[in-house]
C-alpha cells in the first residue's frame, strides 16, 4: 500500500513541477502577456483572498509531497540484501537468501544426472519455500531424479541454516541434449 501511495505522490509531484516550469518558461519567453502575469501577481500579493490561499495551500501541499519524497528516498538507499533473521541467546542471526539459493544449488548439483540449475526461494510462514529449475540426462528415472533432490535439498539446508523448509519443488524444464548426432548422407 505504501508503494503506491508514494508512487501516486511521486506522479502529482512531477504533474505539479511540470506545469509550473511551462507556465514559468512561457512567461519568461513572452508567450504569456505582460498584464497577465502582472495581474495575477497583483492579484496574489494585494486583493488576497482566493487567489492567496489557493497559492499558499499549493505550495505547502508540495513542500509535503517534497518531503516525503525526500525521506522515501533516504530509506530506501540504506536498506539491505533480503535476509531470514534469527534471534538466539546469544544474539542475532541474519542469513540472506542468496546464501540459501547457493545452499540449495550445490546440494542439488551433488545429484547425478542433473545440469543447468536454477533456484527460487521464498520465506512463507511455514518455513522455506524453494523451486528448484533443472535439466536432467533423460536416461534415469526422473520421479527418481527429483525426489532425490528434494530430500537431499531440505535436509541440506535445514542442517546449515537451521530454518525449516516447508517445501522443494522441481520443475524439470529439460532433458540433456547429447552433441553424438551425426548426419549421415548417401
């Protein structure tokens, strides 16, 4: 919810300073008249009333937006890889999810018969959701194949991190293509 309200004021943000810096660039290259410009800074400085508070609410409804634009962008520049944190007694514990990523690839790749892996992890409430993208030789049993690498993916990572993997799916996107064929012609 926060990202789009920041992105719907970062749009009124830029829709505001758009059409000021026209207004000023063409009253500055003569497009707008004289009196024009005249009499509305007359009409802002002198009459008051409307056009006052109209200019005096839009400014201050921009320098909001300013700054909560300004402190978005603070934020957002210190924040860190995604990580599982874990409290023990004796402090904190913080894995990042590449670091689960590459637990799961090479406890995967001890699997014979498998090449080109690929890994996903997600954190649910359960404990890690991980999918695991891979191709096989073609000549082992895949049922076989992918329930290997699912035991041996949740047992790895539940020993090295300690986290508990609620789930490891693999999808088999492929088979090995061997380069031995040879075009034989007559």
């Amino acid at each position: 919810m926060g990202k789009i309200v920041d992105k719907f004021l970062l749009f009124l943000y830029s829709l505001v300073i758009a059409v000021v810096s026209v207004i000023v660039f063409l009253a500055v290259v003569g497009a707008v008249p004289n009196r024009f410009v005249g009499s509305f800074i007359r009409e802002v400085y002198v009459q008051g009333s409307v056009p006052q508070v109209t200019v005096i609410a839009l400014t201050v409804v921009v320098f909001i937006i300013s700054l909560r634009l300004l402190a978005v962008s603070i934020s957002r520049g210190s924040s860190s890889a995604p990580s599982i944190d874990q409290r023990t007694d004796f402090g904190d514990i913080r894995i990042s999810l590449e670091t689960v990523e590459n637990l799961t690839l090479k406890a995967a790749s001890r699997q014979r018969c498998v090449k080109d892996m690929r890994a996903r992890i997600r954190i649910e409430e359960a404990g890690l959701d991980i999918a695991i993208r891979t191709v096989v030789d073609g000549e082992t049993s895949i049922p076989v194949i992918t329930e290997d690498i699912q035991r041996a993916v949740k047992e790895h990572v539940e020993e090295i991190t300690g986290i508990p993997v609620a789930n490891v799916s693999v999808f088999v996107a492929n088979i090995i293509q061997s380069a031995a064929f040879k075009s034989r012609v007559e």
